[in-house]
C-alpha cells in the first residue's frame, strides 16, 4: 500500500495544477484552495496553509518547512527509513493515510466545493489507518513516530485539566492566517478543537489569536481548568506576566485575561515549535 501511493509521486502523474500546466501547456498553475503558490504536490500534502493546519492537527509533531525541502519522494524515503530502522511501521501507514486524505480533500474542495475541516481530515485519516493496521493484523498502532523528522513530544495535561495547543500559520503577502486549535485531556485524547482563517497584522497576532480561540472555544465546550500552549514567547510571557504593552496584541491578549475569572484554573505555557506541532 506504501509502495503503491508514492508511486505515481515519482512519474508526476499526480494530477496537479503544476502537472497539467507542464503536461497540456495551458491552464493556471496555482493552488486553487489558497491561489499563493503554483500547486505542486508538495504544496497540497505540506505548504498549503490548509495542508499545514491538518499536520498540526495532527498527532504529529511537525510543521513542514519549504526552506530546504527535498522534495516528496526523498522526504517520503528519510522518514520511511529512519521510522522503520525505529521499528515504527504503523507510523509510515498513518502518514500515507494522511497524505492521501489531504489528497482527497484537495479534490473534494476542487470538484465539489467541500471545505473540509482540517482536525476531521486528520481524525478520518487516523481512524482509516487504525482498521487498516488492525485489518492487517499488524503490530499495536501507535501514532507516534521516534525519528528526527516527525516526532511526538506532546505533553499530557494532569488529570482533571485539558490543554490546548494553539498555533497560527501566518502568510505574511495577504495577511492572511490559519489557527489550529487542539483540545486535549490527560490521556492525549482529542476533546475538542476549532479551526479559522483570520486576518492578522502579524504573526505575534495571529498567534494571539490563535490563544483567544482556544479560550473561547474552552469556554464554550465547558472546559474549567485548562492550560494554552503556544510556541510564540512573547504571548505567553505576557499573558503570564499580565504585562499587555505590545501594541499588536494588546487588545487580543487583553480578551484573553478578561476571561480568566471564568475558569477554575486558566494558566499559559511555552513550548518550542517542535513540540506544539500537536495543534502544533
Ligand atoms: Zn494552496
């Protein structure tokens, strides 16, 4: 199944905006979702922000980067080896499964006008790779994978709290940003979670943004003791501090504590990119 989905990958048969620009020598070879950027296969599985909120949402942590990337068929190959040579084969079915259904939300959106959300685009592709695993009598599936490339460092909250991670994908020419919100309890189980696209100044204020939706959302699921984490220092130390001078975020944060009194327990931590890549 694995060998199967990279390999139209490596012909270029992948029908793409970019394949059929090259192919028929006519047609727009942009991204029909997000219009930023020519549609290769590697900006509909990895750069289009909505391919990025769906990895964020994902158990995963890994936020992929344009800069230096070589490429799907080698990624796919670094991390195939390097998950295997971990002894960590369910890894490799759940991204294929990943993949192929931010595939098959791509052509759901183009075809259909389908707008999926990422969090459930993960949450099937999850689901789909379990029975798959379990159909074919593999061993225990886990979704973490212990390479360097893709890992899973995410924390659980202590019982009786959730945590949510919440994390912004900022493009800086139209100001445009996709938040993730992911909701989850002590055992690591996703209770909840939202997703938007908004309109920032910055990235510090898209991520602000990102951290008043996880507090909005928490209050409106009912959620009472609740830890936001983000990987923007500046958001954290000032929510924490309660030190609100940036002129970028102030009115943001300044919503995010107005809301404080309405949990039993509303703290704020800082994790590094790596590991908020469980929302991130
Ligand atoms: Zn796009």
């Amino acid at each position: 199944m694995i060998m199967l989905s990279t390999s139209p990958l490596k012909k270029n048969a992948i029908a793409t905006n970019d394949n059929l620009v090259a192919r028929f020598k006519k047609g727009n070879p942009s991204c029909s979702r997000c219009e930023h950027a020519s549609e290769s296969i590697e900006h509909v599985l990895f750069f289009c922000p909505f391919a990025q909120a769906i990895w964020r949402a994902s158990n995963f942590s890994y936020t992929p980067i344009l800069e230096g990337f070589p490429g799907f068929t080698k990624w796919w190959w670094r991390i195939y080896n390097s998950s295997f040579k971990n002894a960590n084969k369910n890894c490799m079915v759940l991204i294929a499964f990943l993949c192929w259904n931010i595939w098959k939300a791509r052509n759901e959106w183009v075809f259909q006008g389908i707008k999926n959300d990422p969090i459930e685009v993960w949450q099937e592709a999850a689901h789909a790779a379990e029975e798959f695993t379990l159909s074919s009598m593999l061993c225990n599936p886990t979704p973490e994978s212990h390479n360097s490339e893709v890992s899973h460092s995410w924390m659980p909250p202590p019982s009786g709290f959730v945590k949510i991670n919440c994390d912004a994908a900022f493009l800086s020419p139209s100001k445009e940003a996709s938040i993730v919100v992911i909701i989850r309890d002590y055992s690591g189980k996703v209770v909840g979670g939202a997703t938007k696209l908004v309109h920032a100044l910055s990235i510090a204020a898209a991520e602000a943004f990102a951290c008043r939706i996880g507090v909005f959302t928490a209050d409106r699921e009912g959620w009472q003791n609740i830890i936001i984490e983000s990987d923007n220092k500046g958001v954290i130390s000032r929510l924490s501090s309660n030190k609100l001078s940036f002129w970028e975020t102030v009115s943001i944060e300044s919503d995010i504590l107005y809301f404080k009194s309405r949990f039993e327990s509303l703290s704020f931590s800082f994790v590094n990119r790596r590991c908020n890549q469980a929302a991130d």
